[in-house]
C-alpha cells in the first residue's frame, strides 16, 4: 500500500509512515500493571485473589497470541483509514461463546465480514481492512453488575466466558476460566490463520491484493489484558478498545491504554463532550500519531447532527487525526414487548448515514463501520420484514449470549444499503 503524504489534507508535511509511532511513555511513569492503583470502572470482584494472581502468572508465561508485526501492519491501516484513504470494518458477537470456537461458525463470520469488506470497497473506492470481534471478546460490562433470579436469589450478571457462564448456577467468577479464554482466543487465532486467503481487486487500479483478518475484543478485564502485554503491546488481539463505561479519564483502563503501541478504539456516547474527547485523545496518544486512536461512536439514532459537530470540531483544533467510527448498535438497543433486547436495521441504517454525512460536512471521514453480528441466520433484531410479529420472530432462534446481533442476511442488507446511499452521495457531487 503506498504510504500517503498528509500535508495537502492536515499541513503537515511529513508522510503516515513517519508519524505512526510517535507514542511514547515515560517509562517511569507506566508499566502494564500501573492501572492497578486507578479505580477500575466493571472489575470482576473475585472471591479467590491469590488464584486469580495465579492465573496471572501463568498467562504471563504463554505465547502471543499476534505477533507485534501484525499490530503496526493494522496501525499502518488505520492511519490510512484516518486520513480519507482507506476503510474499516469490524464486527462479530456481542460476546463470543466458548462453544463457538468451531470451524463453520467461525468461517460464517468470517466470510461475512469479507464480503461486506467487498461491498464497501466498491462503493467507497479505498482499500477496506477487516477487523473481527473474533478471537478474545470473552469479557463483558454490564448495566446492572448483579441479577435478582425468579427464585430470589442474587448472582452476578453474566459477564463473558473468561468470567463466568451465562447458567445462572455457574455465575461466581472464576479465574481459572481466562486460561480457558487464552485457549479458545489461540483455537480461534489457528483456524483464522488456516483460512483460505481471501484475495479481492483494489478498487482503485484492480490489481489484486491479500488481505488478512485483523482481531480485536474490548479491554473490559485488567488483569488478562495486562497479563498478556509485552513491551508495550498487547499480544492478545491487534487492536483493543475501551468501552462506554470504562473510559473515565482517570480510571484504570485508560491508564493501561495509555502506554500500548497497539492502535486503541474508545466507544463514544451521546453524553461525550468536546472536551472530554480531547483530554482523552491528550492522553492516549501524540498528535503526531495518525489513526493511533478510533473513536467509535455509538449515540444511537438522531443524535449525531447535534452531539458530533462540536466533538469534530475541538478534535480537529486539537490537532489529533483519529479514526472516527460508527457503532450503530449500541446507542439503538432496546426492549420488545415482552422484554426481549433487539435493535432495527433501519435504525442502525440511520444512525450510519446520518453520522457519514455529518463528517462530510465537518470536512472529516467516516473510516470504519463497527457493528454486532454473526455469520448465521439468528432472529435477535428486527427489520421491516418482519414488521407487526416482533416477538414471534425473536422467539424463533435468539442465541445471542448478550446484546442482539445482526443475522447474515441482515449485515449483508445494512452494509449494501449504506454502500448504495454513500453511492448516491458521491453521483451527486459529481454532477
Ligand atoms: O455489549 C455491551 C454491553 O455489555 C451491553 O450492552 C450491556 O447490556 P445490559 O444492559 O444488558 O447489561
Ligand atoms: C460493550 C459494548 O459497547 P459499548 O461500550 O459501546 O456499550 C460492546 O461493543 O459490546
Ligand atoms: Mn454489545
């Protein structure tokens, strides 16, 4: 991929290969473990600590599940993405499950990704980087921390495989299930790595080019994260990002992400500020450091004309060039009738268009889309086809262990859907 010079779009006149590891960290001042004398928003309150240390250890001895090659290959790609050349999309679970680590499930959400990855390309022009929530989304946060039972009795909530089972008998954390996590990520990371190639023509001079499977998970469990950190990378993904309720300015996970050379994601929703982005961009990386950061914005429908203009505007004075995403899952959950978490494709749609074309107005860029799905035809949310039986469909194969995640064909529809609007953007430019 040709190395893009930024100064005709940002005035800086040196080129993204230069700039891309200007990230630095006082090593006095941050190690992996500092975030332990922070306050972690959504730790997992484990009864037996000396074991979880145990655990600890012992991942600390295993191997990397990526290799630090593949980090700066994905930062190289998102810096592009940041800067109008290039384009991402991420997705998978809400929360992966053990016992999806299968060769057909996996390939299913692999394919998917892949030929959305090719639909986009078409319509956007720019090289597309796929990023699965494959391989490690094994923890995760939740509104509520505990849950009443019908019976009375409360247990934790479920917070993810490497924490505990979604069987309401099995919810007491327990350590030994991020060795199990660890296991499953380096199955999953085998079979990826054993996938066919997928080989797709660069849009814009059709020649062909490979292209390989990013992984990613949310940094919601400090202890795992920072077990598997070496030498400022996190080897348990290629990227990580920081959730919406774990990105306190002054809390641990932003702390430990603070010092990685991976590329960083942190969800954005409608109560961010301008200023607070900023700080947080101050803290994570250089502003030398193009696409180090991906802001996902999650604001949920009709939000983003007001909420995002200010925020574009503080980043751009504060001259960071982030990678903006969209999420547009999270800001648009709610609950049916009968008590049922979905979301509507139409709704997501409209979150994705309205946010695209806030940033081309802004004069900045949407470089990725990020969203809940999987490779199999599950009924978790709704779409105008299946208008005025909204319970009946999610009662016929809801698996999600979570949050609802798009059906195959559903993904499919959302991304040809945007890929067609941005199409009909760019037509009317032309004229
Ligand atoms: O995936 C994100 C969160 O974990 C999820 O939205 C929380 O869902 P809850 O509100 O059911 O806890
Ligand atoms: C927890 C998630 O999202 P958010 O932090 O945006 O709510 C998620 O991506 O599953
Ligand atoms: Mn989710």
């Amino acid at each position: 991929m040709a190395t893009p010079e930024v100064k005709s779009l940002f005035d800086v006149s040196v080129t993204t290969k230069e700039i891309i590891f200007r990230d630095e960290v006082d090593p006095s001042e941050w190690t992996a473990d500092s975030w332990t004398s922070k306050v972690a928003a959504q730790a997992v309150q484990y009864a037996d600590i000396d074991g979880l240390r145990q655990t600890c250890s012992l991942l600390r001895e295993l191997p990397p599940l990526v290799s630090d090659w593949e980090v700066d290959q994905l930062r190289e790609r998102l810096s592009h993405a940041a800067l109008g050349s290039g384009f991402i999309i991420q997705g998978g679970d809400c929360a992966e499950s053990f016992a999806d680590v299968k060769w057909d499930i996996v390939k299913r959400k692999v394919d998917l990704l892949f030929a959305q990855s090719q639909i986009l390309e078409e319509a956007l022009q720019v090289p597309t980087t796929v990023i699965g929530r494959i391989a490690g989304q094994f923890a995760k946060p939740r509104s509520n921390l505990f849950e009443t039972l019908p019976s009375g009795e409360v247990v934790h909530a479920f917070r993810g495989h490497n924490v505990n089972s979604e069987d309401p008998s099995e919810r007491e954390p327990d350590h030994r299930r991020l060795l199990l996590g660890y296991m499953y990520s380096a199955a999953a990371q085998r079979m990826l790595r054993k996938m066919p190639l997928h080989l797709t023509s660069h849009a814009s001079d059709g020649k062909k080019v490979e292209f390989s499977l990013f992984t990613s998970h949310e940094a919601l469990h400090l202890p795992y994260e920072a077990s598997l950190t070496h030498n400022r990378y996190n080897l348990s993904a290629t990227t990580i990002w920081l959730g919406e309720r774990t990105r306190q300015l002054d809390g641990a996970h932003i702390e430990y992400a603070r010092g990685l050379r991976n590329p960083i994601g942190v969800k954005l929703g409608p109560t961010a500020t301008p200023e607070g982005v900023v700080a947080l961009l101050n803290v994570l990386a250089d502003p030398m450091a193009v696409g180090k950061v991906t802001l996902i914005t999650r604001l949920g429908r009709g939000r983003a004309q007001t909420v995002l203009p200010p925020i574009i505007d503080a980043v751009r004075r504060s001259g960071h060039i982030p990678l903006w995403m969209s999420d547009p899952c999270h800001g648009n959950t709610f609950s049916s009738p009968s008590g049922i978490k979905t979301r509507r494709l139409e709704e997501m749609l409209a979150e994705l268009k309205e946010t695209y074309t806030v940033h081309q107005a802004c004069g900045s860029f949407l470089g990725g889309i990020h969203i809940e799905q999987t490779g199999d035809n599950v009924t978790e949310c709704l779409d105008e086809t299946v208008m005025g039986r909204d319970d009946e469909y999610l009662g016929t194969c809801y698996q999600s262990l979570c949050d609802p995640r798009l059906s195959r064909d559903q993904a499919i529809r959302l991304i040809e859907e945007f890929a067609n609007f941005v199409r009909a953007v760019k037509g009317r430019e032309r004229e």
